[in-house]
C-alpha cells in the first residue's frame, strides 16, 4: 500500500529521466489498464529508411509513444519486428495474441506502400524465404522479437524452403549416377549387338577361305571410308552404326587370319592392327577427337610393326621381342605425345607469347589430353600383352626375360598415369603375362604351384591393405623408380638375346650356346 493507502505502492516508470512523469491514482491506473486490454492499436515505431523524410501526423492524429503494459509477468503481449518495404524500413511492436493481417494496414501507411489488390496481393515474408499467413498471431507462428519481415508481392516473393525427403533424395541421387543407364549406355550396347550380328555374318561365308578374306577386306575399308565420310558431313549416329559394324569386321579379320595361318600371334597383330585402325578412323576422324585420333594411331603402328616383322619371315619370338621393347620405350613420352595431339603445348607456347586462351578453349584441350593419353595407353597395353604372352609360350630363356622385363615395366610405370582406366588397361597387361607365365612354367612343379599361387595372393592382399606412412612411401617410390631404370635399361640386352646375337656370338668363336 501506498502512503495514502489507495492502492499498491507507485512503482517507477521504466522511461527515460527527462521522461519521468508521476503515477496516478490507483483507480485511474485501473482504468487505463482496462482501456489497454479492450483494444489498443498503438505501436512503437521508428522509421529507418535512409534519404526518406518520416511521414508528418495528420492534423488531428495523436503519435503514441508508450510503452508495453506488462500483466505482472516476464512475458510480454508485444512483439517487436521490423518490417522492410520497397521503400523503406520500420521497427513496430505488435500484439501478440492479435492476427498480422489486423497490424497490416497501419505497416502500409507507415512504409507508404500501396494497398495490394486482388491480382496482385501483398505478404509478408520471413527471413528464410516462407510466406507468413497474416491470418495467425506472432506466437502462433514463433516470432521472436528482432525478427526481419519483408514486405512483397504475392508474385515477387522467394519461393518457400523446400524440406527434402526420401523420396527427393532417391530421385536426385538417381539423376546424379554415373553409371546409370542412358544414351550413352544405349548406343554401347547397339553398337554391340551391329558388331556381333555383321561379324557373324561374315565369318559364316558361303565361299572359300582366300576369297572370303577378300570380301571381308573389302568390305572392312568401305564401311571405315562410309564412316568417316557420315562423321565428317555431321550425320554422326549413323556414322557410329557403320562403325560399329567395321569394328565386328575386324574382329573376323583377326580370326580369319590365325585360322588360315595357324599363327595366333599373326591373328593377334591383325587384330590389333584392324582394331586401332577402327578407332582411328570411325571415331578419331569421324567425330573430331584428337584422343582417339592420338591412340588409334599409335595403336595401328605397333599392330602393324607386329604383321609386317612376322610377314617378312622373322620368328614368332623375335618379332614379339621387337614390338614389346618398343611399346615399352614408348609408355615413356605418352604423356607428351598425348600433350601434344591434344595442342595442350601449343596453347601454352600462345599463353606465354602473350596471346589470350579462352577457359572454354583451354579445359577443351585439358579433355581431350586426358582422351588421347587414355587411348594411347590402351593400345600400348594391348600391345604388350599380346607380346609378353607370346613370349613366354616361347618356353626360352632369352624371351622369358624379356616378358618379365617389359611386365616390370608396365606395372612400375603405371605410376605416371593418373586415370583408372589407364592403369586398369597396365595392370590388365601385366596380369595376362603372368597368368600365362603361370599356368605354363608351374604347372609341372606339383604342389609348389598351388602355393606360389597363395603366396602371390597374400602378397597383393598385404599392398592392398596397408598404408605406409608417409616417409616409407617416399622410399617406395624411390626404390620403384630404381628398379625401373634397371627394369628399362635391360631392355635392349634382353632383346639381343631374343634376337639370337648372344648365340651366333659364342658360336663364331667357338663358345657354345
């Protein structure tokens, strides 16, 4: 009780000093209490749009500026916003239990906007883009105080948060899969089943073996000069079937060839050569790519260094001897040769003259350095593995060393490489000479067979499995570098053994062999 004992003793007022003004009598205190609860409409505004003038009172109007009754609680029956217009910005407090549609047109006349029409109506948006429903209260729809709503067009508002689902997520990570099937994946798989279906064809010729190998020559050339003709006028997707169609073609070539020869090793060289050649031709011109150009060139050089050594007499060992040393020297520069048919080297000589390289331009040429490097691999790959098997079904000692040579070339260098499929097409080939290698040499050695075989395995599991620290793969990679030199610098004398010099050597003077 007060002094004057009317009522709860006066408590002071929370404004500024020079503010301050003496309570009244608790009955008129009452009253006033009573005329706040039944209806106020009075806000706390403060403009703060800058470079506006604050719109002046109307004549006659009344600027209330008092501040929030609290009902004897910590929890206000205001909230504080700010609203921003097109225009400008304004910090309001609002009633809590009241909808915002009912503060809405006060917040127009403050922020000068324009009242919204039927085509075109107004709301109010949230930080993080949901459009409020003006029709529920700040508490009902957690408004706390400092929060920034902007005042927008119905059509003009950011769409509302998207809350991703199970169901989108499945979806987006279907679109995302690289290995999903598409048109890509269909073109693949026709241009396997145009392959099958014309090699099937051809090799079940109704004619004799000389002149259906005619035929099939002929009709490997027309369909790789048809090709090239589809893919250069534009016509791509009928260039690829026709392709498609030579590639199977080569394929019968390769067997026709090992059939009417009983050489497997001439079949093989024909098949590589007829294949790269393939490549280079229906996709390397047809379809403008340096990469395949790059690989299906070299591709049908070492085929056909492997067809004309064994086609001008020289032994199936020593011809397989020659082209593998020189596919191995040559995984050597296929960086730089891949560097260069993609004109990689060429837009850095024009960068460093001063000249101006598109992004476009220079990523172009970054892919199709990656293409050319992958296809040249390839067929360097499949080089030595044709080789390095038909050197270790040589059963000799001089072409045994050479496989395991060039197969300690192969796996060593593979580090240069940074593709999958590059290392893959290595590997691949290192595998295939030793698979062979032991399948014939270990074969005779009873158990001692079965437990090279583990053995092996638990080698390649251990690789597999630990991880080195850093400092013990930089002696990896150093002991790996030296037993490449010595794996490449062997290469020549192996093949000189190979070739029989070592034995015509001894038998000139009178050694034996």
């Amino acid at each position: 009780m007060d002094a004057t004992g009317l009522g709860p003793p006066l408590r002071t007022h929370r404004r500024t000093p020079h503010r301050q003004r003496p309570h009244e009598a608790s009955d008129r205190l009452d009253h006033r209490r009573r005329d706040r609860l039944r209806g106020v409409r009075g806000h706390l505004v403060r403009q703060s749009a800058p470079g506006r003038p604050s719109r002046r009172p109307r004549a006659g109007e009344r600027v209330r500026n008092r501040p929030a009754l609290r009902t004897g609680g910590p929890v206000s029956i205001y909230t504080r916003v700010t609203v921003a217009g097109a225009h400008a910005r304004a910090e309001v407090v609002v009633p809590s239990d009241e909808s915002l549609g009912s503060a809405l047109p006060r917040l127009l006349d403050l922020l000068g906007e324009t009242e919204g029409t039927v085509a075109r109506p107004l709301t109010l948006v949230a930080p993080d883009g949901e459009q409020l429903d003006i029709a529920r209260t700040p508490t009902q729809l957690d408004l706390l105080d400092g929060t920034l709503l902007r005042l927008e067009r119905l059509e003009a508002a950011p769409p509302s948060p998207v809350v991703i689902d199970v169901t989108d997520a499945a979806a987006d990570a279907h679109d995302s899969r690289p290995d999903r099937w598409d048109s890509r994946a269909r073109a693949l798989a026709a241009g396997t089943g145009i392959a099958l279906a014309v090699g099937g064809g051809a090799l079940l010729l109704p004619l004799p073996g000389d002149a259906a190998a005619a035929i099939q020559i002929a009709a490997f050339v027309i369909l790789l000069a048809t090709a090239a003709g589809l893919g250069l006028g534009g016509i791509r997707r009928v260039s690829a079937a026709v392709g498609a169609a030579a590639a199977g073609i080569a394929a019968v070539l390769a067997v026709a060839a090992a059939t009417l020869t009983s050489d497997l090793l001439l079949g093989a060289a024909v098949g590589l050569a007829t294949a790269s050649t393939t490549v280079l031709v229906a996709i390397g011109v047809a379809r403008r790519s340096p990469g395949a150009l790059a690989g299906g060139a070299l591709g049908a050089v070492l085929g056909t260094l492997l067809l004309v050594l064994l086609i001008a007499g020289v032994t199936d060992p020593a011809a397989a001897a020659i082209t593998a040393v020189v596919a191995a020297f040559v995984t050597g520069p296929l960086p730089w040769i891949a560097l260069s048919a993609a004109g990689l080297t060429t837009l850095d000589t024009q960068a460093a003259a001063g000249d101006r390289i598109g992004r476009d331009r220079a990523f172009s040429a970054i892919d199709d350095a990656y293409a050319a490097l992958t296809w040249s691999v390839l067929a360097v790959a499949a080089a030595l593995a044709i080789t390095g098997v038909a050197l270790v079904l040589a059963d000799a000692l001089w072409p045994g060393l050479v496989a395991l040579a060039i197969a300690a070339v192969a796996a060593l260098r593979f580090r240069a490489f940074p593709l999958r499929a590059q290392g893959w097409a290595l590997w691949a080939a290192v595998g295939a000479i030793g698979l062979t290698a032991f399948l014939t040499q270990l074969a005779p050695l009873g158990w001692i067979a079965p437990a090279v075989g583990v053995a092996v395995a638990a080698v390649i599991a251990t690789a597999s499995i630990v991880s080195p620290k850093p400092a013990a793969r930089a002696r990896l990679r150093g002991l790996g570098n030296i037993l490449e030199t010595l794996a490449v610098v062997s290469l020549l004398p192996l093949l000189l053994g190979a070739l029989g010099i070592y034995d015509e050597l001894l038998g000139m003077f009178g050694g034996g062999s």
